[in-house]
C-alpha cells in the first residue's frame, strides 16, 4: 500500500475518532474511565491498525485490516452500551452506529480485494 491515508476506510475512521473522543470527555469521571477509555481505545484502534498494517505485506495487511474490523465491531457495542445507560442519547448513538457500520462494510471490502489478489 502506498499511502494509507489515501485510503476512504481511514479517512473516515480517523475522522470519527475525534467526535468519539470529545463525546466521551462530556462525561463524568468514572464513566469516562470505565466505558469511555474503551471506547476511546476501541475507536483509535481502527485507524492505528490500518495504518500499521499498510506498510506490510498484502497478507499481513489483511490481518490487520481484520483487528480494525473487530475494533469497530467493538466501538458499536461501546456506543450502544453508552446509549443504554444514558451517556449519549439515542440519536447520537444511531448517528454513530450508522457510521462505523459503515467504516465496518469498508474494512470488509478492503479485506476482500486483499485476500482475493493473492
């Protein structure tokens, strides 16, 4: 891969990351060191990984690709446990969902042109 940030998945997960962060700093002290460093965690995760594994080979690439996958998978359950005990409201959390649902598909897509050039 030549330049990671060319890419639309990390684009967009490095441009969610910064919402996901001020939102959780709105929060109290123990939620946000609780839930919200998991959160944070989680969201950071998904572009560092496509960053990280841009640089490696094709195979290696993918499997990076894929733990960016499971932190957004994680990041949607972070987001729907907030919205559970009233940390963010349901409109917020359905904006946020919809959109790592869509960074989700992305990473998937990504994964498949991976594997399938080999």
């Amino acid at each position: 891969m030549s330049d990671f940030t060319n890419l639309h998945v990390y684009k967009r997960a490095h441009a969610l990351f910064p919402k996901v962060y001020r939102l959780v700093r709105l929060w109290g002290r123990d939620d946000q060191r609780e839930l919200g460093s998991q959160l944070i965690r989680s969201a950071n995760s998904i572009h560092a990984n496509i960053a990280e594994g841009a640089s490696k080979s094709r195979k290696d690439f993918a499997r990076y690709i894929s733990t960016a996958l499971g932190s957004c998978d994680e990041t949607r359950s972070h987001i729907a446990d907030a919205c559970n005990v009233g940390l963010i409201t349901e409109d917020d959390a359905h904006v946020l969902f919809d959109e790592y649902i869509v960074v989700g598909k992305q990473l998937t897509k990504l994964k498949q042109s991976l594997l399938s050039s080999n």
